[in-house]
C-alpha cells in the first residue's frame, strides 16, 4: 500500500497542469506591465484612470484578473515563466504628473495594489498559470519606497499599519559613526550625484526614498514581506535597482529566499555598455549570487541589427560579456523592456526586428519577450519611458510570434540552447555563424543581411541533410564541411541531436545555497537514478528523473567560496558544477576596520578563512575615517580576514595584515583573535556526536 501511495504521490507531482520544479535555461519568460496588458474587472480602475489610454502617466486599467483571462494567449507563444511589474501596494496619490501606474511606488510591501486586485486575485493567477505549466514571477523594489518629496512622501505601512515616512523618519536618524551616514529606516544622505561606491548605495535614486536595509525592521520586514509571494507559490523575482543595494546586504536576502524554495531571482544592474572598469567588475560580483538582466548588450545588439553595424564586432562583444560569468546561461536577455525604447520605435524595419528576436531566443542566457513584443506593439507618441508602456494589442498569428513560438519548442527539445556553450563558425560584417553544443546535442545559428548569400564552413555534424526550423533552408554536410544558401536579411537554426551516454550538467538553480536549501540540477542522461556528491560528500536526493535532479544541499567544511557538484549514475560520473556556498544562516553585517591598522594608499580589499568572505571584497572609506563594507555573515562565526590592496580586474597587493572578527550586526575588526567559546562548534561536528550517542544507547539496550 505504500509504495502504492508513493509511486501515485509522484504522479501527481509531475501530472500535466501541476508545476512541481522549473529548469529556468529551458523555457523563456513573457514581461508583461501589468496596468498595460488587459482590463479584466472594470471595478477597480479608478482613481487616476484614463478610459482612453491617452495619458501614459495615468491608470489604464490593466489588471491580474486580466492576465488570467489570457493565459491561454500568453501559452500559445511557447511561454513557460510570466514576469510582472511590482503589483505591492502603491501610493494613492498623484506625484508630479504621475499616477504609479508602474507599481515602483510602494507604500504597503504586504499587501496587493487595488488597481490591480488583491491577495486572492493574485493567488488564483499563480494555480491558473500552474495548470498551463507555467510560473509566476513577480517584480519586487527593496532599495526604496516612493517618492521622498512628493505624493505620499516616502509613506511607509505593515499591511495597513503607517509606520513612518521620510520626515517623519528624519527626525529619528542618526549618523553611522563608521560610514557617516544618516540613517534610520531610511537613508537621509541626498540624491546620487556620483554613481559608485559608498555614495551609490546609500543615496536616493531620482529622489525617491532609500530603505536602510541593515537597519533590523526593515530587513525583517521586507523578508516577510518577499516571503507573502513565495507562499504564494512564485517560482522567482525580478529584483529592481541592485546595484544600489550592498551585495552583502542581497545575499543575506537572497539567502532568506532560497530557504524557502529553489527559485530563480535576477537582479536589475542597470550598465548599458560592457567595459573593463570598478562598475562592471561589481556587475560580475552582483552576478555570482544571482543572475542579472543583459542590460550591457542590448544596445548592441538594437544597433547592429537595426541600425547597421559588424557582426563580427558583435560576436566578439557578445563573447567578452560572456567571459566573465560562472554560468553565462543564467544571463536574462531582452530586446525591449520598460525602461527601454522598444525595437520598432528606433528602427520600424521587420526584417532586423525578426533577427534581432531570432537572436535573443538562441543566445546563451534566458530570453526575455516583452508584452507586445509578438504583435509589433508600438507607440505613436513617443520612444522611451513611458511611451514604451502602450496598451497591449494582442496577436499570436504573425511572423514574430512565430518564431518566438518555434525556437521556445526547439528550447524544449534540445539542450543545447539551455545549457550549451558558445563557439563562433564564422562571421564578418554581414555573416555570423555560431554554434551551441551541449554534449551530444547541437544548435547551428545563421545571420545574414544585405545579400543572399553561398556559405561553406566547417561543421563537425554527421554528414546529411538538415532543415532550418525556421524558413526550411536546407543545408548540407559532408565530411565536417556545411554548404548552405544562407537569404538576405534571415536567421536560420538548424538543430542536431546526438546520443550522450555519460551524464551532464547543465543547470544549477539556485547557484548560491546554505546547508538545508533545495537545488535543482538540469542536464542529460542523469538516467534513473544515482547519487549528488557536494563538496566531497553526498547530498540528500529528493527527485529523480533522467533530465533533472533534485537534492539537499548537505554541510560541507571549506573555506573556499564555491563547492564543486557531481552526479553519479549507472557507474558514471558528470562533470563538475559549482554552488555558491554559504556556511550557515546568514546576516547582513557592517565591517569596519580602523583606519588605524592601515598603512597604504588606493583602493583597500579583504578576504577571510570564512566561505562567505573567501573572494575579494572592496571596502570603502568613511569620511570618519574608518574602512567598511557590508558583508553576509553566518549567524554564528568568528573568523579573521587579511587586507589587501589592489584595482578591480588587477593583482591584488597582500599588506601582511590579519584581522579578526565575530559575527553581529556590526563587526569592528580587531588585531587579537577572539576565543572559541566552548559551546560554538560546527553542527556537523554535533550531528556526529548525537549520532554517537545513540549507538552507544543503542548498544547498551542490545545488553
């Protein structure tokens, strides 16, 4: 009778209709701008309403009852994750000429926007997506409220409670000695004049109210209110402004997260050029706990393919941007969003637009298809913000759409767009020919404009005939050489599928974890069953299947930042992937080193004997004099760091200078080592002892 009720447990956990785990690299995500898509309860569109969507800073009457009505419309394009603008309860005033139609004006962090509907709302959408297997994704703003010096001015609320605003808060605020920042719930510091270091994290953006993240409420009160959602059953968040928040502060939040379920968070680090300089060395920082938006390769991309440009040039940008990821396929890339101009308003032609998507949906990383995106959806009136917010025109029967539709099946069916890497054939100003290779699967990507085009290139596929999934070019191969008539102004992609006898890794979701946490591995023939190795010791399997595998992430003793992942089945071994480790539960912690330890000049860094402070940390100085950064911490732990000093992407320089260190809410850094105080042990070390202790009871009871 178990086993009976076991094997129909797990039947019900992978039935049709019931979304049990999601492999985020296989799928492709639909941004839709929630008060922009579709009216679906006329009741709730006032106040600031304008019926006849003239006004782009007012309502328009989008809603999630809406979104649920078209659902069916939104799975028709190959979708599997649905990405909302923040739905959070907005201000219910006007701001300057605006409404917060946008839902980046929060007020109340615990409860649903009215224009938008409400907590039963929103969860009905989240089983209504489910049943169609696919997921819901939430926009979420944790580095401010809402307008500072207008509106509600910085107006703060616990699920209808007020509990400040900005000068209300002002007159609380006191100066950090150590940072010599002005702070209480909110930062009190100005504007951001000058976008880097300390001045970028604790300053206002565009005059809205900057929370203070380490201050304790508001730490737990923006966890509790992420975790709403989670219960909710999100599979992610889209987390907005990133960069202006401390990378310590978002891994001990994303930490609280990952806690509860294996989901796929991705930061906003708004860069618009990839460049080797201190922004986007933290770029790639920032992206080693969660993956970020390809905001550095939009504008290339628009350009090359709108505009004119060299695909060559392209190709070696694009690999550049890749270089630096540990899991390039994590990248989340879009053509158009809402901060953005869309395509079409910068370059009305179709045929680039059509590469340009063919392109998104074949790149390594998660493609992005902003609302509209399938039915040329444009504005009239203007280009950027908020003209690239019209209401939404719904068609899935034209020729976007349908490539959209085709390469999100061929994401599906062969691995190599998910989890492949990225090798360029050949390419000069108007060709480009690039491959993606995952084991025994292949993917062959073709651009070409101006003119038709006879391409020979070397390709190691087995010889015969292939069909591009797209327009039905054919091409040929013979002995490793591919011959192909390649139209003008196409992207062909041609798809191979060979046999992977050994098992492979794609996919690590979440890459960042602590002891306890739930990961998702993807990849190939991972066959019936086997075991997960983290770290040297073997993980706790929680799900099985020949494409994807779920286990536990075990205690693993290390000082090292990143752990290796291997699986094991039917005597062979994967390769091996890395998770980002965490030692315990974290906490966001101010470190601060007296200045008086300090004998050197430049830019200062730490590392530390801990997994958490094990890779390079820049740290800032303080008008007072002191050094400090914000770092996560595990809840417990001493430890020591040694100073450096060094530029981003250069050698760093070691001063020969130890420090030490004991986990709080503000660790001053000392130059003696503190105690091991005799209760602090490794619980791995006490599971072994109370382990012990029961086989001697156990042993003892024998006799």
């Amino acid at each position: 009778m178990r086993k009976v009720l076991a094997v129909l447990f797990i039947f019900i956990l992978l039935a049709p209709g019931v979304l049990a785990y999601q492999i985020p690299e296989k799928g492709v995500i639909y941004q839709i701008m929630v008060d922009r898509f579709y009216d679906g309860n006329q009741s709730n569109d006032r106040p600031f309403y304008d019926p006849d969507h003239r006004d782009y800073y007012l309502y328009w009457g989008g809603d999630l009852q809406g979104i649920t009505e078209k659902l069916d419309y939104i799975k028709s394009l190959g979708v599997s994750m649905i990405w909302l603008s923040p739905i959070n309860d907005n201000i219910n005033r006007m701001a300057g000429i605006s409404a917060p139609y946008h839902g980046y004006w929060t007020h109340d962090y615990k409860r649903i926007e009215e224009h938008f509907g409400n907590w039963k709302t929103f969860e009905r959408l989240v089983e209504e997506a489910k049943k169609r297997n696919m997921c819901i994704i939430v926009g979420f703003v944790p580095n401010h409220s809402n307008p500072e010096d207008d509106g509600e001015f910085g107006s703060l609320y616990d699920n209808g409670t007020k509990i400040t605003d900005f000068f209300r808060d002002e007159k609380n605020a006191t100066v950090n000695p150590y940072t010599g920042s002005l702070e209480y719930i909110y930062h009190h510091n100005g504007n951001v004049k000058n976008y880097y270091g300390w001045e970028m994290k604790s300053k206002s953006i565009f005059g809205l109210a900057d929370f203070n993240q380490l201050n304790p409420w508001v730490d737990s009160y923006l966890k509790e209110s992420l975790n709403l959602f989670i219960k909710a059953g999100v599979c992610g968040f889209r987390m907005d402004a990133v960069k202006h928040m401390d990378l310590g502060w978002l891994t001990n939040f994303y930490a609280y997260a990952y806690r509860r379920a294996p989901l796929l968070i991705y930061g906003e680090y708004y860069r618009l050029k990839y460049a080797e300089d201190a922004d986007m060395y933290d770029f790639y920082r920032y992206s080693n706990i969660s993956p970020l938006l390809s905001i550095p390769i939009r504008d290339r991309i628009v350009s090359t393919l709108g505009f004119g440009g060299s695909f060559a040039e392209l190709a070696d940008y694009l690999h550049e941007y890749y270089a630096h990821f540990v899991y390039p396929n994590k990248a989340v890339n879009f053509i158009d969003n809402h901060d953005l101009p869309r395509f079409l308003s910068e370059s009305p032609g179709r045929e680039g637009y059509h590469m340009a998507l063919g392109l998104l949906m074949t790149l390594p990383g998660i493609p992005v298809i902003y609302y509209g995106d399938e039915s040329y959806l444009v504005s009239r009136e203007g280009k950027g913000d908020p003209y690239n917010r019209p209401m939404m025109v719904f068609n899935n029967t034209t020729e976007a759409a349908r490539i959209i539709r085709t390469l999100a099946e061929l994401r599906k069916e062969n691995n190599a767009l998910a989890y492949g890497d990225f090798r360029d054939i050949y390419k000069s100003y108007t060709t480009w020919a690039f491959e993606r290779s995952f084991g025994g699967e292949r993917v062959l990507v073709v651009l070409n404009k101006r003119e038709d085009r006879a391409l020979e290139i070397p390709l190691n596929w087995s010889d015969g005939a292939y069909r591009d999934v797209l327009y039905g070019v054919e091409m040929s191969v013979k002995d490793g050489k591919a011959t192909l008539e390649a139209p003008k102004n196409r992207i062909l992609v041609f798809s191979f599928k060979g046999r992977q006898e050994k098992p492979l890794i794609g996919s690590v979701t979440p890459y960042l974890a602590q002891p306890g946490d739930k990961i998702i591995l993807g990849g190939v023939a991972f066959g019936k069953g086997g075991k997960v190795t983290v770290g040297g010791r073997d993980a706790r399997v929680l799900e099985w299947s020949d494409g994807m595998v779920v286990f536990e992430m075990p205690e693993i003793r290390t000082k090292e930042a990143w752990v290796n992942v291997t699986v094991e089945s039917g005597g062979k071994r994967s390769n091996a992937v890395r998770i980002r480790y965490l030692s315990g539960e974290q906490r966001a912690a101010l470190l601060v080193v007296n200045g008086s330890y300090v004998n050197a000049t430049g830019q200062l860094w730490i590392k530390g004997d801990i997994p958490e402070l094990a890779e390079p940390i820049p740290l800032y100085k303080s008008p007072t004099g002191y050094y400090f950064q914000v770092v996560s911490l595990p809840v417990e732990a001493t430890f020591e760091v040694q100073l450096y000093r060094g530029s981003p992407w250069g050698e760093l320089e070691p001063l020969n200078v130890t420090l030490y260190g004991k986990s709080n809410g503000t660790v001053i850094l000392r130059n003696r080592p503190y105690p091991r105080e005799k209760h602090e042990y490794r619980p791995v070390y006490g599971a072994i002892a109370v382990l012990g202790l029961i086989l001697i009871l156990l042993s003892f009871r024998r006799r």
